[in-house]
C-alpha cells in the first residue's frame, strides 16, 4: 500500500519536510516512490504538485493526518471529490 507523507530533510532545528508517495513499509528516510511536494513549517511555506498528488490519491494511497490537514488547506480535495462521486448513466 502507498502512502503520502512527509519525509524530514534539513538540519538540526531547522526541518523541513519533503511530502513523499512511499510504501507503508519502508521507512521515514527510506526510498520514496515519487516526491509529490514541499512544507516548510517555519517560514510556512508549501508546495503541492496537485496533478501528481491527485493521480497517487486515485490509485489508492493513504494521505497521512498531517498530508491530509496540508492538502486540505491547499485545497486539493475539492478537486478530487468531484471525480468520485461520478456515476455510471446507462
């Protein structure tokens, strides 16, 4: 199963966090799938890749609560729920 969460970068007192599209099992720092974007909690900056989060998000992959709370003030979900509350029309 893939997940989307942050992976630490930076120095001592000084992190920034990388969001991630990882396999649940490996580890924080371990070998990421594709870098989907950027948080920077101290100067509160952010970087989404919108399409690249949206395609993981279809394929099935698990934001974590804190990927989740970025992505929602980023307003990512909004453009992702409309696409799945569509239906087949015979």
């Amino acid at each position: 199963m893939v997940k989307l969460r942050l992976k630490r970068c930076g120095r001592k007192q000084r992190a920034v966090y990388r969001i991630v599209a990882i396999d649940v099992r490996s580890r924080r720092e371990g070998r990421d799938l594709r870098k989907v974007g950027f948080f920077d909690p101290i100067n509160s900056q952010t970087y989404l890749n919108v399409p690249l989060i949206l395609y993981f998000l279809e394929k099935g992959a698990q934001p974590t609560g804190t990927v989740y709370d970025i992505s929602k003030r980023a307003e990512v979900f909004t453009e992702f729920l409309p696409n799945q509350n569509q239906t087949k029309v015979n």
